[in-house]
C-alpha cells in the first residue's frame, strides 16, 4: 500500500513540473483540459491492470493528471476571482476534493463488498467509476474561459477584453453598473514564454522569504496529509479490525470534516486576513495531531473516535493545506504562476509526500503502536514547523490585486516595447 501511495505521488511530482511549465505558455484552460483527461484515462487504465507494477505505473500517470491540476486549476482560479474572494473561492474549489473523495467512498460501499460484487472485479470498479467521475468535470469545464491575465502577457488582448466585457456585463445585469477599480489601471506587454533562468533567479533572488515560507507550507502539509491519508485503511484495518468492504464508512466522515473546514473558514482567510489563520490552522492541526496520537499510544479510542478524531484535526488541515497552494500562488508573478506552483507542489510533495506513506505504510507493518505514535509526532511537529514559518514570513494578500501583491515581470519590459491595458 505504502509503495503503491508513492508511485502515485512521484506521479504526481513528475507531472506538476511538466504540465506547470507548458499551463505558463500554452495556457491555463488547455491544460486543465489535458490534466483531466490523463487522469480519466489512467484511473480507467488502472482497473484494468494485471500485476502490481502495472498498477503502480497507472497510479503514476493518474498522480501526473492531479499533479498537473494543481498547477493550471489554482493559477486560473486565482487569476479570475476578485481580490475580496480570491481566499475563499480558492480554498473552496481545492476543498471540493473531499467531495470527490466522499463520492468514491460512497461507490465502494457496493464495488468493495464482496455480498455484492466478485472481490476481483470490485476493486477494479473503484478505479473505473472514477474515471468517469471525471468524465462529468469535463463537460462543466467547458464553461470556464481562458485567463484574461494569461492572454494579455501572450499577445492576445482582444480575447482577453471580449472574456472580461462578458464578465463584467453579466454582472452589471443583475448587480447594476460596476464601481470604478480601487487601484486603478494596471499597464501589462507582450513578454512572450518566461525562462526558467528568470523563474529561479525571481525565487532565489528577489522573492527568496517568500520561497523559503512556500516551500515549508507545502512540504509539511505534504508529510502530514499523504501520511495518513494513503495509510488510513491500514490503521483501521490492523489496529482495529474493520474489515476492508466496510472502510468506506469511515472515509466518509474524514471527507466531510476535510470539505466543511475550507468552506467554513474559507471565508476568514479574506476578512481576519492569511497570515493569522495560515497560522492558526497549522498550528491546531498540529497540536490536535500530537494529542490524538497519544491517545492512539494509550488504546483509549475506538475505531469511530479515531475516525472523529482525524476528521477534527483535519478540519482544520485542509484549509491550511489548501492555503498553502493559494500562498504560492499569490507569492510570485503572473507569468511565472503555474510553474512556481507546479515547483513548490513538487518540492514540498518530494519532500514531505512521497517518503510519508512508505514511512507510515513501514511502521503500520511492524504492528506496534508506539512505532506509529512517533509517526504522528513528527507529523505534528511539522504542521507546527509550518505555522511558526508563516508567522514570521507570511505577509498580507487579503483583498489586495495579484499585481500589487507580486508586481508582474511585464512591467519591467523596455517602456518603448508595444503595450497594450
């Protein structure tokens, strides 16, 4: 399990690189096009496998289409949402994962037990009804545009005027007509594809605190995250004897609190501001990491209370996790967006994803619980690694415009160069 969790996550390292580099100069809707589609056909590909190395591959390429994802879904996101709500929508769109996740749960409660489908066609049914999950993202993507940012800083102003004209008549429709811009006009040139010399030389040159924060936000949350995520059906099976059709029953809730912590305290992140609840909500994720594995030491909990205890903790880790993705985002600029994300995914995964499940999956094995208590504590000294950085780096992005938060590199071009608004 630990091994094939990994495979996933090198997937997912390796595509993010990929798929960030080609999101900067293809564009963010092809690829979130392309990401989606790799990973249809991979989770379709990885129920049809037919031994355990084929399988890794097909978990590999499917982590390539969601590492992909990240890069090109948060940077359009992020690129089309007002400054006021760019917190909350980003956090809520990563935290619909969970939604996602409490779906497949749901369908393997009937193709994971073995009263209802044969055992060796049951599993293989999970990963196809997740394919075709994504079938249905497909078709709603087709109402989301290209990046007016993006086009502007690729020689396509017209497009990007026609695409903004539509959004601002709609809601001058319904809402009245529209305020003047709070910070005026921003003056952006044709720049064409963005080096990777300029790209690092922005990171570990002029931005280098925020890439220092990037790195440790992602990295940690990673470890964290993928640790008992892909181990999850491992505890619950040998340290508490659920039997494995009836594990779904015990993601769902996991899911719920992982989907409720964005959209609850999404909204905050904008109005009490991100440095504040970056902070808060590593830390609690934390401490409540550190507490619940105790009690996981002592055998206090049952099976459900140990499910309760992770679906608060990761109430709390989800927005946190999600925020880390929004901070990078925010961190650097426009023509270097989906790259610098893809990069600190593919860090921090490295890092703190990759190695979290084979650790977690090699502890669960030996079949003792103190093994796995230190396991959580260094989980949770992590999170609260991550929430001591972001006190003393984090800055302030709430309701402020991309552009002033990370100036673009555009504006640095010749003034003599053609310009377009």
């Amino acid at each position: 399990m630990g091994l094939a969790a990994s495979a996933y996550l090198i997937g997912a390292v390796l595509g993010a690189v990929i798929f960030g580099w080609l999101t900067d100069r293809l564009g963010r809707r092809k690829l979130f096009f392309v990401t989606v589609g790799l990973y249809l056909v991979s989770s379709i590909a990885t129920g049809l496998s037919w031994d355990f190395w084929s399988f890794a591959f097909f978990r590999a390429l499917t982590g390539a289409g969601i590492g992909g994802e990240y890069a090109a879904v948060n940077s359009a996101i992020q690129e089309m949402i007002p400054a006021r709500r760019r917190g909350m929508v980003d956090l809520a769109v990563n935290g619909t994962f969970w939604a996602g996740a409490a779906l497949g749960a749901g369908s393997a409660l009937v193709v994971l037990d073995p009263a209802i489908v044969d055992p060796e066609i049951g599993w293989r049914g999970a990963f196809i009804v997740g394919g075709f999950l994504a079938f249905v993202i497909l078709l709603l993507r087709r109402w989301v545009p290209e990046s007016p940012r993006w086009l502007m800083t690729h020689d396509q102003p017209q497009e990007a005027e026609r695409i903004v004209s539509e959004i601002e008549a709609g809601v001058e429709s319904r809402q009245g007509k529209l305020p003047p811009l709070a910070y005026g006009p921003v003056r952006l040139r044709y720049r064409g594809h963005t080096s990777l010399g300029d790209v690092f030389g922005v990171m570990i040159h002029k931005e280098r605190r925020r890439t220092v924060l990037g790195v440790t936000l992602m990295a940690c949350q990673a470890f964290c995250y993928n640790a008992i995520f892909f181990t999850y059906a491992l505890v619950l099976t040998k340290f508490y004897g659920i039997p494995s059709h009836e594990v779904a029953w015990y993601l769902l809730p996991f899911a719920l609190g992982n989907l409720l912590g964005p959209l609850l305290l999404g909204p905050l992140f904008d109005s009490v501001g991100r440095k504040t609840m970056i902070t808060l909500t590593y830390a609690m994720a934390g401490l409540l990491m550190a507490a619940s594995g105790y009690a996981f030491l002592q055998g206090w909990m049952t099976a459900w209370e140990q499910t309760l205890a992770w679906t608060v903790i990761f109430f709390f880790a989800s927005p946190a996790a999600s925020a880390a993705y929004l901070t990078v985002g925010e961190s650097f600029p426009l023509e270097m967006r989906a790259i610098a994300i893809s990069l600190f995914y593919a860090f921090g995964t490295g890092i703190g994803g990759v190695a979290g499940p084979a650790l977690f999956g090699w502890l669960i094995e030996g079949g003792q619980r103190g093994d796995i208590f230190w396991g959580f504590l260094l989980a949770a000294a992590l999170m609260l690694l991550a929430a001591l950085t972001e006190w003393k780096l984090g800055f302030a992005a709430e309701r402020r415009s991309l552009e002033e938060v990370s100036a673009p590199l555009s504006l640095h071009v010749e003034a003599e160069k053609p310009s377009s608004r």
